[in-house]
C-alpha cells in the first residue's frame, strides 16, 4: 500500500534554453530622446517621432515604425 500523504511535488526550473528564448522575446524599450540618436531611422523620421511620442513613455522599434507607418498611410482632411 502506497503512501500517499507524504508525496512530494516536484518543481521542475527552466532549461537556459528555454530561459533564453523567453528572454529574447522581450523586445527592450527606448525613450522619445533615445530614437533621436537612433541610426535606424532617417532625420525626418526622427523629426516626425519627436512630435508623435509621447513624453515619459517607452516604445519598441516595432511600436515606433508602427507609428510612423500609421501617421504616414493617414488620410489628409
């Protein structure tokens, strides 16, 4: 007759692979002042995100070009 009271559970930690694949899916996050100094972008899109940012909050580069591919693809009134 097993005991079934005193079993223990078992934690199991991530492997460094899975570890490093959860940590590469979190894309780092930069300033209005930081994609100024940015090379990934031309002046006139550094100039257009000044204006489209907000102060005090952090983007992704995909979330910056997604502003400016929205602000771009925009219907002039």
């Amino acid at each position: 007759m097993a005991d079934t009271d005193n079993q223990e559970t078992e934690t199991v930690a991530p492997t460094k692979k899975e570890t490093a694949a959860s940590s590469a899916s979190v894309e780092p996050r930069f300033g209005k002042e930081q994609f100024q100094e940015s090379q990934q972008f031309t002046q006139i899109e550094k100039d257009t995100l000044s204006v489209l940012l907000e102060d005090g909050q952090n983007y992704t580069i995909g979330e910056a070009k997604r502003v400016l591919t929205e602000w771009l693809v925009k219907e002039v009134k």
